[in-house]
C-alpha cells in the first residue's frame, strides 16, 4: 500500500523503511510513526494519515498481478535485483513479467539515442552476436524505446539472449504499441520490469526515473549513439553515480548522433570500445571456454583445500547461491562485513573464489 501513495522510494522514505524494519510495521504504527522517528517530516505524516484510502486500489493492484501473473518483488524478495537494490534510490516495490533472472551473473544495459543511424543498429547487431559467443549467460538490458533501446532487445532475441525491457508505465499496457510484437517475444526469453501500477500513464518525468532501474540493474552500461542531450547519457551518468562500467562506441566527428559518446569518451568518462571482445576484456569477463578451464585448473589446485570453519560457512553458501555481492554473502553467512572481507580475501588466495565484474563473489570449485 505504502507504494500507493507514489513515493516508490526517495531517501526519506527508504530511510523510513530502514528504521522501522518493513512496510508491514509502518503500517501499523502509522498513528505513531513520530515516536519512532521524530524527525519524520510532516509531509510523511499526512501522507501515512490517509494510507486507508489507498486499501482499494491496492487489493486491486494485488489482483491483477495475481491473475496476469506478474510478480510482485519487494525489497526483501531474493529475486528482487539485488545490484539495484544496492543502490541509493532503487524502487521499494518492482512488478516483473516473464521469466528473467534478475540476479544473472553477467547484465549489462545498451542505451541510445531513438533516432538511431544504420551504423548504430549495425553496431549494436554485431555486439550482442559476438557477446553471446563470448558470454552465452549474459542478460541485455534497455528501455524498450524507439532506435537503440529496441535494436538492442531484437538482437538479444536474435541471438537467444535473455533480454529485460525497464518500462516507464504499468504492465497493463505496452509503450510504444508498435513494440508490442518485441515485448510479447521478450516474456519468451526475458521480460518487463517497472516501479509503476498500473493505469500508469508513459509521461515524461518517467522515462527520467525508470533509467536509473536500466543503470542499476547491470554491471555495466554502453551508450552506442547520442546526440549532445539524451536519456542515454542520463543513464550513463546514473550508472557512473553507481560506480557502475560506463563504455561508448566512438562515431565520426562532427556527426550528431555520435557527439553525445564522442565527448563521454573524450571526458574520460566512459571507456572507449569498438568490439565485444573490448567489452568482455575491459570487463574481466571470461569466455565460456576460458571459464571451463579456469574452474577446473582451480578444482585441480584447490580441490579439497583446508578451509576455516567461517571459510566454509561462506563456500557453503555460495555452493547454495554463486554469484553473490558482499552485502548479501554477508547476511546469507551470517559474518559482519569487516570480517567478510578478511574471509574473502583468503579465499582467493587458496583460488576458491573470484572477484567478478559488479562485486559479486563467484566460487570457482563449483
């Protein structure tokens, strides 16, 4: 209900969240909140006051995600994205359709310009086929828009990848309606993912907020073509807030739709790339073949290495759920961060585990 009242996550809010410990508690202690939080600012108050309004429309909500199937991830769900739950401003509620794994080991979002070029729908066709002969388990993520958003979906559905579409609107209806047929493909292998209800109209401001779900989501984000001004810096830019990868295809000079990556470049405030193969290095991702055999030379060298009982409880769990971040692993393994860390460390000296693109922790002798 609390995602009701149209605040899906501002700091204020998330930090309301923290405090109380779930939406559940708020609820009930709405009457009360400043007792818990004195410094609660009015605006909350009044709003949390009239949260019985809002009971109807969520039942209704919760009914029509029962009956088309979408599923509903809050916060705490593990199938909530976890990358973007480390984030400062991640939605408190997400609904998802399909059958994408949100938490896959590689992600990364392709952004652009909705005017793209022949050479920006040719790049992004060359990237995602020669990414999958490299990375065959990653997920393509983007908006679903016009030019690079759909070219990128259509190639990863081209190619057999799992591709994620970030809408900026309610799952009941499809924006744009001639990408329907895409969409509609997409829950096949992928999905759609928003913050909002639905009956959420596609207006401006939304496409704003839904790219820092596109950014947070990923590893890393590639801008292939962008004019000066575009949504696809303004998700660069939120992914380099993340300390998320940021990488652009360079374009000819003086060209329009290149002068937006040209001057990110230039700026030193994306990496350049002109291949997947640039990617996949720059990232540190390896190849399929190139990780079959760096598992089996780390099961060769470490195959029942000696273990501390705290490094055991952590291999245990990655055993369960590879491909973890550092705050996850933690409350999964029960360890404070600080000695996590420690734990961490020895472990990749022994080659147990490895440190991937996005933070994650993977186990090698899997």
């Amino acid at each position: 209900m609390l995602a009701q009242l149209g605040i899906s996550r501002p700091m204020a809010m998330y930090e309301l969240y923290s405090r109380v410990g779930s939406a559940a508690k708020i609820v009930n202690a709405r009457e009360h909140i400043r007792e818990i939080c004195p410094d609660i600012s009015d605006r909350f108050v009044k709003l949390l006051s009239t949260l019985e309004q809002f009971r109807k429309r969520a039942e209704e909500e919760m009914e029509y995600t029962e009956k088309h199937r979408i599923k509903v991830l809050c916060m705490p769900d593990p199938n909530y994205p976890q990358r973007l739950k480390n984030c400062p401003d991640a939605p408190m509620v997400l609904y998802s359709l399909g059958n994408a794994n949100l938490n896959a080991r590689h992600t990364v979002s392709i952004v652009g310009t909705r005017h793209c070029t022949a050479y920006g729908r040719e790049l992004v066709q060359a990237f995602v086929r020669d990414l999958k002969n490299l990375c065959p388990d990653v997920i393509i993520f983007s908006g679903l828009a016009y030019g690079i958003d759909v070219s990128a979906h259509r190639a990863a559905l081209d190619n057999g990848l799992s591709t994620v579409g970030i809408v900026a609107h309610g799952l009941d209806d499809i924006y744009p309606r001639t990408h329907r047929d895409t969409a509609a493909a997409m829950l096949k292998n992928g999905g759609l993912l928003t913050e909002y209800t639905t009956h959420t109209q596609p207006k401006a401001h939304n496409f704003v907020q839904r790219n820092r779900i596109v950014a947070g989501c990923t590893d890393a984000t590639l801008l292939v073509e962008s004019a000066r001004k575009g949504g696809g810096l303004i998700t660069c830019r939120i992914a380099q807030s993340y300390g998320r990868d940021v990488f652009a295809f360079p374009g000819a000079v003086g060209a329009e739709y290149s002068e937006g990556c040209n001057n990110l470049i230039h700026n030193n405030t994306a990496g350049l790339i002109t291949s997947a193969e640039d990617f996949v290095k720059d990232m540190n991702w390896e190849t399929s073949e190139e990780s079959k055999k760096k598992r089996n030379q780390g099961i060769e060298r470490t195959l029942f290495p000696d273990l501390s009982p705290d490094e055991q409880r952590v291999v245990d769990v990655l055993s369960k759920n590879n491909d973890l971040q550092i705050n996850t692993l933690a409350i999964q393994s029960d360890t404070p961060i600080a000695r996590l860390s420690a734990i961490l460390f020895e472990l990749e000296m022994k080659g147990v585990v490895q440190t991937m693109a996005g933070g994650t922790y993977h186990l090698l002798t899997l």
